[in-house]
C-alpha cells in the first residue's frame, strides 16, 4: 500500500491525511522547534541524541517512521483503526524502551520487531486458538506462483483470512517480505532467526496460503 500525501502536525506528533494516524507522545508534551534541528540527522544520531536527554528526537523518528510501522501493521489487522491504535502502541513501547537500544540493528529493524510482535499479541488475545496447520500436509509451492497470486488478491477477503490462519512466524515472514519488501537478512535480524529459517518460513507459507485457498 502506498501513501502519497503531504504531512501536518498535528497534537505533538505528525499525522498524514491519506491514513488519518495521529501518534501522540508518550510524555504528552507537544513536538519543540529543537525537533526541526535534528530533522536531517540520521538514525543513529536521533538514537543517541535521545539516550542523551533530548526528547524531541523521538518526534523526528516518529515522523520518519511512522507510515512503515502503520503499514506492516495493516497488514496483520486490516484494519484502520485497530492499525492506527497499533502504531501508537509500537512507538509508545519504542519510547519507553529506546534507552536500552544498544544499535546493534538498524533502528527501522528494530522498530519493526517490536511492531511484529505488538501484532501477534493483540491477534493472540482476540483469537481464539485453532489448530495449527503446521501439522497439515504442505502444498508444494515450486510448481507454482502464489506471490502473484498474493499481490493480485491483496484486497481479496479470502486472502486475508487465509493469511491470518498462518502461523505466527510464517504469517510475519510472509508479511515482512511480500508487502514490506524485507530482505531473508531484514527478516532474520526483526524476527531473531537465521536467513535459512526466514526462508523456510516464506515457502511453507506459501504452501500453505495455496491450501487454504484451493480448499475454501
């Protein structure tokens, strides 16, 4: 999904129209004119200005990475408003935990981990267990396309509830590398495996996302 719209601020934090997300800060304090001079700094110097006491550079990061963390969270819940909720929640947990960021990742990994792991628990609370298809025969995804078929039917409901009867961590790889557009590495390092496990997880997700849909 792809957002093309100017941005206002609004409440402290930054708002884009086109998805209607407004973040509030943590602290409830409304975004300085300090925040304007780290606006050019890169991640890594927003991180440490941060550390270092300057609240206003949690407002750049939540500027700039605020239409990813809505979008992977989309995904998981399809739904604007329990996304918009979501990405608030990421980046209040990103503000509380931040000081502990030790960069031994990207910050945009980092961020989306704990926005991966924020979705997987709410979709743990609100649904109840099933059986997991992990069990199940796999369909054999090498003779067949279902990328294509993913991309095409991303607005298909059948698609979506096939995706949310995927396992946890194939459900987040497929997530992370069709529509965030993650690479096997990317994944590996936001979901704490190996680029072998990032890749095996994709492929049975795909087998089994073709399953689902041929026996709906």
């Amino acid at each position: 999904m792809r957002v093309e719209a100017d941005s206002a601020v609004v409440g402290g934090w930054r708002r884009t129209p086109a998805w209607d997300v407004q973040v509030m800060r943590p602290d409830g304090q409304a975004e300085t004119r300090e925040a304007a001079d780290l606006s050019s700094a890169d991640d890594r110097t927003l991180v440490a200005a941060f550390q270092a006491g300057r609240r206003e550079a949690f407002d750049v990061i939540v500027t700039r990475h605020q239409r990813q963390v809505y979008q992977l969270c989309f995904r998981f819940v399809h739904s604007h408003e329990d996304a918009a909720d979501l990405t608030q929640d990421v980046f209040v947990r990103a503000f509380k935990g931040l000081q502990k960021f030790k960069g031994e990742s990207s910050l945009a990994t980092w961020l989306y981990r704990v926005g991966v792991n924020a979705c997987l628990n709410r979709r743990a609370v609100r649904q109840p267990p099933t059986e997991s298809i992990d069990a199940a025969p796999r369909a054999d995804a090498r003779g067949v396309d279902p990328l294509t078929e993913i991309v095409r039917g991303e607005r298909s409901a059948a698609v979506r509830a096939a995706i949310a009867r995927l396992p946890p961590k194939q459900r987040a790889t497929l997530v992370l590398r069709v529509y965030q557009e993650l690479s096997h590495e990317e994944i590996a390092r936001v979901l704490g495996g190996t680029v072998g496990a990032s890749k095996a997880n994709l492929f049975h997700a795909l087998g089994n996302l073709k399953r689902i849909l041929e026996s709906s």
